[in-house]
C-alpha cells in the first residue's frame, strides 16, 4: 500500500512539473504585442498633384476634383488666368485594403483617361521601429485625342503612358510631414523633340498650424541624364527639356473632405504630364493658380 501511494505521489509530482514546464513555454513563445501604425503623414493621398502615402481605410470610397487655371501672365486681361482655358480632372478611387487603393479619372486636356494603383509597402509605427512608411504608386494614361495626332503609322499603344513612383514619407511629428519620392515616367509616343523617359525626383512636406488647416509645398524636378536620352548630348543642348513644376498652398482638411487652394507651375494634372511637358517656370512668373477637393465615403 505504502509503495502505490509513494508512486502516486511521484506520479502527480510530474504531472505538476511538466504541466508547469509548459506554460512557461507558453510565457517565454507568447508574442510581442503588434506595433501600433503612426497616424498618416498627410491627410490625404492626394498633395497638388502628387500622391502621397496616405490611403484610407479599406472598403473606401474617395470622389476627386482637380481644377487648374491658366497662367496669371497676362494680369487682369484674363481674371489672372481665371478665363484662361483650364484643366480638369475627375477621379474615382476604392480601397481594397487598408494599404491599397485603385482608381480611375478622366482629364479634359488630351482626354486622358488613367488607371491608378497605390500599396503601402510598410508603415511607420508610434515606437519609431520602422521610421517612414514606404508606398508604390502607378499610373497608366490612356490619351483620347485624334489618331491623327500619332502619325501615319498609328497604333493604340501609342496614347499609353506609364508613371512608376516609389514615396517615402515621414510624420516627424504632430506638425510636420515630410516625404520624397523617386520616379520613371515613360510614353509611348512623343512629340518630335521630347524623350520617350525622364526620371525625376518629387520632394513635398506639411506644416500644419491648427488642427484643420496646413501649409503645403511640392516639387518635381525632372533631371537630364544622357544615358536613357534618345538625343545627343549637342542635341541636349539645345533641346528644350522639362522644367520643374513648384507648388505652394494651403489644405484645409476634415475627417472627410480635403480642400487645396495653391499656386503651380504645371497645367498638367497627371503626373507623367507634369514630369515630361511641363515648360513653365515658377520663379519667371509662369504661376497657375489650381483647386483641388476630396470626399470621403465609408461602406
């Protein structure tokens, strides 16, 4: 009797030992809570004419007006560019997830229609362990003018344009935001005298100074490298490449809605126009005054 109670013990003490053995491992496997995403850097995707990395909750819907004047060259002549003919783009976009959105719109100069995409790659965290949230960004146009703007040998493929954009944005803090963004803008077909591919780099921030309203700047500069030219270098010369398109403005932005009035350089809305046509210049007084809202819709 003594023997099976003296092995019932032992029997219980490991069962004890082992049942305390794993939840110790259960302890020492448990994972890290998740990290929390910091809060978007911008308070839309959309900056001027730039995207941003900022997408709105999956299941989104997002309505976008662009509205650019034209240049304020001739002063009171044309209302500082206000009876000017201008450029307008309407725009549609859909998060599919919470890091992607897709979209549509329709632009009045060359009857451009485009086909978005943008995935945020990582996202910057509250605890800093991933500094800057890292977004991929394409546009493709499709240009509706005439066939007869394409040349003898026309073919669809030569309205297609492509703009390729990776953005890296900061929230520094509750204030300012920063990001950069490099890119590869590519078309099918060109005017005589323009590059098929540019390469250009983007640099935009926000400083916000109440809780609805921020000043806002960009700038996409365009940069001339002989390598991917179709010209040569004394052609180069004397070619008249793109310049860089500046902005500055003021957002006001709600939950909901996101409001800029600014002044650019570039008549052009979708990017790949801005980086590869755009021949005005911002400090020679080629300023074009533009308007851009957005509208939020949850499902």
């Amino acid at each position: 009797m003594k023997k099976i109670y003296r092995f019932s013990i032992l029997l219980l003490s490991a069962v004890l030992l082992a049942q305390s053995s794993v939840f110790a491992q259960d302890e020492a496997v448990e994972e890290k809570p998740k990290e929390r995403p910091e809060r978007p850097a911008f308070e839309s995707g959309l900056l001027f004419d730039n995207a941003t990395t900022t997408i709105p909750a999956a299941n989104t819907l997002e309505m976008v007006i662009q509205h650019r004047f034209g240049s304020v060259e001739n002063g009171i002549t044309d209302l500082y560019g206000i009876w000017a003919p201008s450029n307008i783009r309407l725009g549609l976009n859909y998060s599919i997830l919470d890091n992607l959105v897709v979209g549509v719109g329709t632009t009045k100069f060359n009857k451009m229609t485009d086909i978005q995409a943008k995935y945020n790659i990582v996202q910057q965290t509250r605890s800093n362990s991933i500094p800057v949230t890292v977004s991929v960004y394409e546009v493709v146009g499709i240009d509706g003018s005439p066939d007869s703007k394409f040349g003898v040998n026309y073919k669809f493929s030569n309205r297609i344009s492509y703009f390729t954009q990776v953005i890296v944005a900061r929230r520094f803090n509750s204030k300012l935001s920063l990001m950069v963004a490099p890119s590869f803008t590519h078309y099918n077909s060109t005017d005589t005298l323009v590059d098929h591919d540019r390469i250009a780099l983007t640099v935009a921030g926000r400083y916000k100074f109440s809780p609805q309203s921020s000043l806002i700047i960009s700038g996409d500069f365009p940069f001339r490298i002989q390598g991917i030219s179709e010209f040569s270098k004394e052609a180069n010369e004397t070619i008249s490449h793109p310049k860089a398109n500046i902005c500055i403005g003021l957002e006001v932005a709600t939950s909901t809605h996101a409001f800029h009035i600014y002044a650019g350089t570039s008549q052009g809305i979708l990017p790949q126009e801005n980086i590869l046509y755009n021949q005005n210049e911002f400090f020679k007084g080629n300023i074009i005054l533009g308007l851009n809202v957005t509208r939020l819709w949850s499902f």
